[in-house]
C-alpha cells in the first residue's frame, strides 16, 4: 500500500507554477508596451493564470487558488474584449503576477496571507463576478454537489476540451493502480484540468461494515474518450463523457441564465 | 489486548472522548485500528457524548485510513455523538481539504 500524504509532489506544484509565469513576462511586456497585441498573447496569459489556479484547487492552497481566480476573472474579460488594456489595467494585472509569485515562494504563509488589497484592485476592473455557480449533482439527493464557477465550464469549452464525469474507487483503482489518491491526482492534472473532485462517502457505512470510496470528478481534457481511460488508468465504465448535444443535462442549458443546475442520476458504485 | 500494543491512546475529557492513534493510518496498520475503535465503540454510551480522533502521532493517512476515518464518523452519527478530527498534520490536513473531507471531519483552518 503506498503512502498517500505525498509531501513530495508539492514542490513540483510549486515549480511548474514558476514555469507558468516566467513563460508569460514576455506577453506581459508586450501587453505594457502597449503595442496591438494578438489574441494569442492575452490567451498564454490566461491559461497560465488559470492553471495556477487549476492546480491551486487541487492542492487545497485555497488563498493561491482564490486570487487568481479573481486575476484569471480580469484575463478573461480582457481576452474576451469586455476590457481595454490600459495602464491601469497592466498595472493591476502585474500587481497581481508579483503577488502570486509571492505567495508561491511563502506557499504554507501565503495560504493564510490576506490579500485584500490586490483583490480589491483586480475586482474594480471586474464589473461582475466569476459567474454564476454551475452545480452538478452525483449520486442523488444525499451527495455533495460540484460546485465550481460557470466561466470555468465555458472556458474548457471554448478551448476545445471535451468534459468528463469520472469515478476512481480508492481502493479498486487508486490503490492499485496509482501510488496514491494524492498521485493520482497529479496524473489527473497531467493529461486536463480538474473542475472540481470530491470523496463520494455515501457508500461508506459504520465500523463494521466494508465499501469502497470513490474520487468523483468532473474534468476537461483535449484526449479523445478512447484514450482516457489509458491515460487515467481507469475502466471505461467509470468514465462518462458529458454530451453537450444530449436532450437531458446538457450543459449549455444548465450553465446561466438560472436555474444553473445539473442533475444526473444516482449512479450505483 | 496488551495496552502497549493498542493502537490508540484513549483518555477522557467529561463527555469526550479522545482516541490518540499511536501509529499511521496505513493499510497495515488499519485492521487493527478499525478492530479496536469497533470494540471501543460497539455500543452507545449515554456517558460519550462526543469522539475526538487525534492525529498529532499519525504521519501518514492512506487510502484505507481515509476509509477508516470516514467509518468512524458514521458510527458516531448513528450514535448520536459528536465527532470531530484534531492534530493533523499539514500534509494530512490537505489530503482532507483537497477531497473535501474538512467539513465531514469537523477539520478547523489553522
């Protein structure tokens, strides 16, 4: 049985952080010099902050994860034109990478450190919030809900990438297939991005009684459904892809205006 | 059972009571974990009022431990009892948080 508290994959997180934004100083020079910048520019500067973000989520640095969400809400009214690139704006948006930066060198402080300042400059920029929440039920009434921004959805969708509902038994398939939940998760993240996951305890009873956990998740990857289960290592079975043309929860209908809700049915492990 | 072989410490505090595991919460060590804690806990006791499970001396949680955890809980709720976690670790504490397992464990922020 391999250990699961995976200290060590950390600093990897950390690293591959770094390695975002050092790749985008040169957009955001571009972006300050103020000159006629692609939309391929702006969109390596999103994608960056909103893997970060992504990655953040994952490893419950909820602080990291919180502002730049609010710095990857500014990039994308920016890339989808609903903000100028100004002074003031580049001021903001270098304001903000500087604060990540140093959040990520002082990550175990910089879960607790407040923000509020820098939070309070991009949100001036942001005439409204992330979006309204996409909730997504699993496993009946009883279950716990995704519950993740709707511009998260959409994004994955203007990318491209397919959506997928997915299950990982904790001991069918993560014990015996990966070294641990924490391990999985970082092979989750090298092939998409996690919207959100969870641990679906319903099936777990009292002391005396056996079942078996389950990762649900829902996740967006540019992999085809063939290949998933090779790349999760999990069976196909528990690999559902959510079809955007399908009559009953397709998400173009559930995401706003309201009601913002998408139910599925109870699924038995 | 020798008391220097349970794998928990168990002292009491009014009401509460507070399970210490002595070791990880690891797959060879949870048969032993789960068959004391059902022991300890096999019927209700209108003197328990609550179950603290303190982690300060468990490094690592693994995939049964989580399992482990999550029984734990449930026997406390169908026993009318309180239940919360105490003394993870950093690490152990993220685990929970990053499968949302905080609020169900009555995990507080540091």
């Amino acid at each position: 049985m391999a250990m699961l508290a995976d200290g060590n994959l950390i600093p990897g997180f950390v690293a591959a952080c770094r390695v975002h934004l050092d790749a985008i100083e040169p957009d955001l020079r571009v972006l300050e010099a103020g000159g006629a910048a692609g939309a391929e520019v702006i969109n390596r500067v999103f994608r960056a902050v909103h893997s970060i973000k992504g990655s953040a989520g994952f490893f419950a640095f909820e602080a990291l994860r919180r502002f730049s969400r609010q710095l990857e809400g500014v990039l994308m009214r920016v890339r989808d034109g609903a903000l100028a690139v100004t002074s003031p704006l580049m001021d903001a948006i270098r304001a903000g990478v500087g604060h990540l930066r140093a959040m990520l060198d002082d990550l175990e402080a910089g879960d607790r450190v407040h923000a509020d300042a820098e939070l309070a400059i991009l949100r001036a920029f942001q005439d409204e919030g992330p979006g309204a929440p996409v909730v997504a039920r699993v496993g009946g009434s009883r279950a716990r809900r995704f519950n993740l921004a709707s511009d998260a959805v959409r994004s994955a969708l203007r990318r491209g990438l397919h959506l997928y509902h997915a299950r990982a038994y904790l001991h069918a398939d993560v014990d015996a297939r990966w070294q641990s939940p924490l391990a999985f998760l970082a092979g989750v993240l090298a092939v998409g991005e996690c919207l959100d996951a969870f641990i679906d305890t319903s099936a777990i009873g009292d002391l005396t009684s056996d079942g078996d956990a389950c990762i649900i998740m829902l996740f967006a990857s540019v992999l085809e459904p063939e290949l998933l289960p090779g790349a999760l290592k999990l069976p196909m079975a528990q690999i559902e892809v959510l079809n955007l043309e399908g009559p009953r929860g397709a998400l173009r209908d559930v995401i706003p205006p309201p009601p913002d809700t998408f139910a599925r049915e109870p699924r038995q492990p | 059972m020798d008391f220097e072989k349970k794998p928990f410490l168990v002292t009491r505090d009014g009401g509460a009571w507070r399970f210490t595991a002595r070791e990880s919460l690891m797959a060879r060590h949870v048969p032993a974990q789960r068959a004391f804690l059902s022991a300890a806990l096999e019927a209700a006791n209108p003197d328990r009022t609550a179950v603290v499970l303190d982690l300060s001396r468990a490094a690592v949680v693994d995939s049964l431990g989580i399992t482990l955890v999550v029984k734990l809980q449930r026997t406390c709720r169908q026993q009318g009892v309180g239940f919360r976690v105490e003394g993870a670790n950093p690490e152990v504490t993220r685990l929970f948080k990053v499968f949302s397992l905080n609020d169900l464990f009555g995990l507080q922020e540091a």
